[in-house]
C-alpha cells in the first residue's frame, strides 16, 4: 500500500502539485526522502520522527521510503515537513486516508509536534482553490490562506490537534480572513519647508505612478521627500493586496498571516548585492524591485550602488516583471514599481557652493553622475533639483497644505486613470486595448498606440513638444515618457485633453543626460 498525501513546491509566485507517496515495507529498518530533495527536505526525516514520538507514536521496524513526485522537480524548503507526516501516519492506519486525500498539507514541525509558519501559504491556498481541494495549514497563518475564499481550511496548531479533529475527538475552528494593521501616518510633507518644486514633482509622481530621481546637495531634503510618498498614494485595491501579499508570503515575510494593506516601501542600502535587488540565491527568492512591487522603491545614494546592480534596473523598469534564469530554473516575479532615486550631484555634494566645492569641481561633476548610464537614466520619467534649503526658509512656519491635501488630488488622478484605462480587472478595456493584453493602471504603464490616444496634445502642445524633442535629442522612449507625465499633469488639472501648459512643465523635468544638471 502506497499512502499519497497532497502539497506543493512553488516555481515564483507559480504554485507546481506535488504528490508525497510512502510507502512501508519489509526489510531492514531505513527512512529515505527520494524526489530530489534539498537539505532542508532531506532533514525533515528527524524532524518528523520527533513530532510523531511527542504523539506517543514510534515508526514501524520496517523500509520506509518518501517519494516527493516529480522525482525531477526540486524540492525545498521546510514544509514538506506535514504532508510526509500526514503520508506516514495514513500508512501507520493513524488517520482515514479518504479525508486526507481532499487537502492540500504544508507546515514545518517542530520536535514537540506543533505546526510552524511556512512561505507561501497564500498562493497554495488559491491553488487549493482553482483545484477543489481543501487546506492545512499552519495556525499562525490560517488568517491568510482563507483569503482564497470557497475552500475548507483547517489550521491545527500541533500535529495532535490535526489527528484529534480526523478522530472527531476535536473540532478545528475555521480561520478568518486577518489583514495588517494600517500604520497611522507620521510622515507629513508639512514637516518640509520649502522645496515646492520638489514637492510638486512628487505629487505628479505619485499620481501617475512615474519614477523620479532627485539630485542635490546633502541635507536638502530627498530622502524626507520620498519617505512621505506612501503617504500621499492611493491605497490598495482589493484585487492589488493580493497580488502584492502572494509575493510577500513566498517570501515569507506576511506577519502573522495577514494581508497588506497599504503599498510596500523598500529602501535598500546601496552596499545590496544584484541577487538582493532583483532576486536570486539559492532557493530564487523575490528581490527587493519584487517586494516593492506596486509600491516605492527607494534607492538613495544611486550612484553608489554597484554598476552592474544598477543595470540590473533596466529591464524590470521596462516591462513590469524580473526574470530570473539559472542552470536549473527560470523564474519570474512582478515587478511593477516607482523608483525613487536620490544623489549628491557630486562626490562631495556641494558642487553649486564655491565655498563648499572640492578642488575638482565641476568635473567630479560628470565623472560622479556619469555613473548612472544613459539607458538607465531614460528609464526615469521626472528629474528634480533639490537645492539646499536657507536658514530663512527654516525659520518659517510650517505650510499650509500637507500630505492629506495632496493625498486628495493624487485619489482623483488616479480614478481618472482607473476610469479610462478599464479598472484593475480590465472591465473596461480601452477601445485600443487588444483582448488579452494587460490593461494598465496608471499613466506610466501607458503605451503603444493607448499612450498615443489617450495623450495625444493639441496642436499647440505638439509642436512644441516636436521642437524640444529635436533641440534636447530625446530618444522615443523619452519622448513617450514627456507624453506620460503631460498625461498626469493634465488628470491632476481635471483637464479631458493634454494641453500646451501640460507638455511644458513635463518638458521642464526632463534633463538631457547624465552629468548635465
């Protein structure tokens, strides 16, 4: 008799079926895991052995052998720990194999039996979902696995607690849904005094979804403005929670089990490796640019990050997604995020103060800024000065307007764009959008023969737009993006059309190369 219990291995944020087979029998006493299993797999036969001995329950003086189908798809990871516990005590006669057959199993255990939190709970759920089956899970993460909705979960705390409610000794309480905690804003742009253009870009920054670079001396304020951004953006959607959660929950990192609710910040510090930012290691987890997927991502001191890290950007800026191939895989994670860069516009920072300037000055300039390529530095729609604020403009009270003001145009921008662009679900698809095409959210996402309707300037906007693209050499993706960003302005101006007055201003956050500010 072979005891076959459900689970899965993840490929991404892809859920693949896995079948954990055992099988007992006679022979010298041996407990092997066979269907390419990682270390940590490989190591579940001691973890398993313990938790069934904390039941009171010794394993058969006989072959015991696990097989984790495919045998040619890697195993990994800890939770493989419950289906081959669940697989044994089916083969011991524990527990009726009929019932377990309609579940999916994943947890860790521990050596006194109790069920520990694994990565991944949420996409296994909604796999669950799509194929009829019901769930274990880990307690502690029962609150996220029942956002698949339609499915029975059963969430045991210890392994004796799952093998009492098989019994009918014990009843398992069914989960509910559990969301995060919404931080209270402490970030408020009225904290900063000054800096209206600064500040004026990060409203159309934040409205349209563009990605923004920052250039100026230290202590003038980027990493201030950036910080307050989440707190002017629109919150998640439904249906964008849960997307933005399942990458959090392969990775591991959804806090007890509960969704998200507001849009992920990363910040990473500019020592991060290539395999940090955009994914990789041994087990291919989601990246940093993953992470801040539909959120702001943060990377101050831009030149200062590896050459090869930087360029990394590129393609995942381009298309919304990172792609990961190695000798034995090829994942890809979403990867649809603001990037929010600062940088001195020299080594030592004080290039436009003759006081101040090292000796080099102004060719530390060039050589410093020239380290974001040209390719990278297309990629980003607005580029900002960030002069250095007066001791008057300190002294001021703080402004009137702040982040909740903001917030409020930034919402109806937005809803303008959820409008035209058909809504997250594609309900309302734009007469241009092919059927099958993914329908964007924001202006940024915007492109093709979409960006050319629905930004399309009158003729005053176009010629001017036709001139300053001849004069500054914009390439075509730059002058798509002046397109998207007089889009935005025109949104936050409730204006149905994109105007002269539009493409001028979007015109004045676009410089015209690297080491030119």
């Amino acid at each position: 008799m072979v005891a076959r219990v459900n689970t899965v291995a993840f490929r991404g944020i892809d859920v693949i079926d896995v079948d954990a087979q055992v099988q007992m029998a006679a022979g010298l006493p041996a407990f092997t895991v066979v269907g390419l299993p990682d270390k940590a797999v490989a190591e579940s036969r001691e973890r398993v052995r313990a938790a069934l001995g904390a039941l009171g329950l010794a394993l058969p003086p006989k072959r015991i052998t696990v097989n984790l189908a495919p045998a040619d798809l890697l195993k990994e990871g800890s939770h493989f720990d419950l289906p081959i516990a669940l697989g044994l005590l089916v083969a011991m006669g524990v527990l009726p194999a009929d019932e377990i057959g309609g579940y999916a199993a994943l947890g860790e255990l521990a050596l006194d039996g109790r069920i520990s939190p694994v990565a991944g709970v949420l996409p296994a759920a909604i796999h669950a979902h799509a194929c009829e089956r019901g769930l274990i899970c880990p307690a502690a993460q029962g609150g996220e696995a029942a956002w698949a909705g339609g499915i029975e979960v059963l969430a045991p705390d210890s392994l004796l607690a799952l093998v009492n409610h098989f019994k009918g000794t014990q009843v398992l309480t069914p989960p509910e849904p559990a969301l995060a905690e919404v931080a209270v804003a402490a970030l408020d742009l009225k904290d900063i005094k000054g800096q209206e253009t600064a500040k004026r870009a990060l409203e159309v920054t934040a409205a349209g979804g563009h990605n923004l670079l920052m250039v100026g001396p230290p202590g003038a304020g980027k990493s201030m403005l950036a910080q307050r951004l989440p707190g002017i953006l629109p919150p998640l959607t439904p249906a964008e929670a849960l997307e933005v959660s399942m990458i959090h929950s392969v990775a591991g990192q959804l806090s007890d089990g509960r969704l998200l609710r507001q849009r992920p910040f990363r910040d990473p510090h500019h020592s991060a490796s290539l395999a940090a930012l955009v994914g990789g290691g041994l087990r291919v987890r989601p990246g940093e640019i993953s992470l801040a997927h539909l959120g702001v991502l943060f990377m101050d001191e831009f030149p200062e990050f590896p050459r090869a890290t930087l360029e990394a950007l590129r393609q995942p800026l381009e298309t919304g997604r990172v792609a990961i191939a190695r000798a034995n895989t090829h994942v890809t994670y979403p990867a649809r995020v603001q990037l929010i860069a600062a940088m001195n516009p020299c080594r030592c920072g004080h290039l436009d103060d003759p006081a101040l300037a090292c000796p080099r000055a102004p060719r530390c300039a060039l050589e410093y800024q020239s380290k974001i390529s040209g390719p990278l530095f297309d990629r980003i729609d607005l580029h900002v000065e960030v002069p250095a604020v007066h001791a008057s403009d300190l002294s001021l009270p703080p402004p009137a307007e702040g982040s909740a003001e903001v917030a409020a145009r930034v919402a109806a921008a937005r809803e303008r764009q959820t409008r035209r662009y058909g809504g997250v679900d594609g309900d309302r698809r734009p007469r241009t959008a092919a059927p099958g095409t993914n329908v964007p959210r924001t202006n940024a996402e915007a492109d093709g023969q979409l960006l050319e309707e629905v930004a399309a300037p009158d003729a005053e906007g176009r010629r001017l737009l036709t001139e300053a693209a001849e004069r500054m050499k914009l390439t075509a993706r730059g002058y798509h993006r002046v397109l998207k960003v007089a889009r935005t302005l025109a949104d936050l101006d409730a204006a149905e059309s994109v105007r002269r007055i539009h493409i001028a201003e979007a015109l004045s956050y676009r410089r015209i190369a690297p080491g030119r500010f």
